[in-house]
C-alpha cells in the first residue's frame, strides 16, 4: 500500500548510501526511502532516489531510471547521477529537468 512521503525537507542531494553505510544500519536497508521517491529542488529539476545497478561515474549525464524498480543505470537516459562515484547497490539522488 502507498503512502504519502512529502513534505520532504533538509535532503542533501549531493549525499549517497553505499552499500557499506546500509550494512552499518543492520543490513542492505536504506536510511532514506523508498526508492522511487521524488522531490523537487531548488534548481527546477526533479530529483529521484535510486539504486545503482552498476558502477555509475559521478556526474554521469545519460543515466536512466527502471520505472517499476527504481535501478539506475549509467546510460540510454535523461537523468543526471549525483557528483560522487557509485557502486552498484549505492543510493542517491538522480536529477532531471522538470519541464
């Protein structure tokens, strides 16, 4: 059943969970969630939180988001991966431009 996450205030965009912080919390279960969630920033993009399904080179341009399981990708797409690099099983924050 969905529920309502906003409103959602204070996120850092430029932060990330590794998946060495997730096993700190008890397991593979991330602080910040669910994925898929989405927000708008400051800047007029839409930021989406996803999981690296693979290795992602920070500030990669042409990322692309599965819309039923929230797995970025680093090609083939419209959404920008946050300025640090990403490890498969990494969250963060992609953006796209909200218009």
């Amino acid at each position: 059943m969905a529920f309502t996450i906003t409103p959602l205030a204070g996120i850092d965009f430029n932060d990330t969970q590794t998946v060495a912080e997730q096993a700190l919390n008890g397991g593979s279960v991330p602080t910040f969630g669910p994925a898929g969630a989405e927000v708008f920033g400051s800047n007029g993009k839409r930021m989406v939180w996803a999981v690296a399904g693979a290795a992602i080179t920070a500030s990669t341009t042409t990322c692309s988001i599965n819309a039923s399981t929230f797995v970025a990708t680093g090609s083939a797409g419209s959404y920008s991966s946050p300025a640090v690099a990403m490890a498969s099983g990494d969250y963060g924050w992609f953006s796209a431009a909200s218009v």
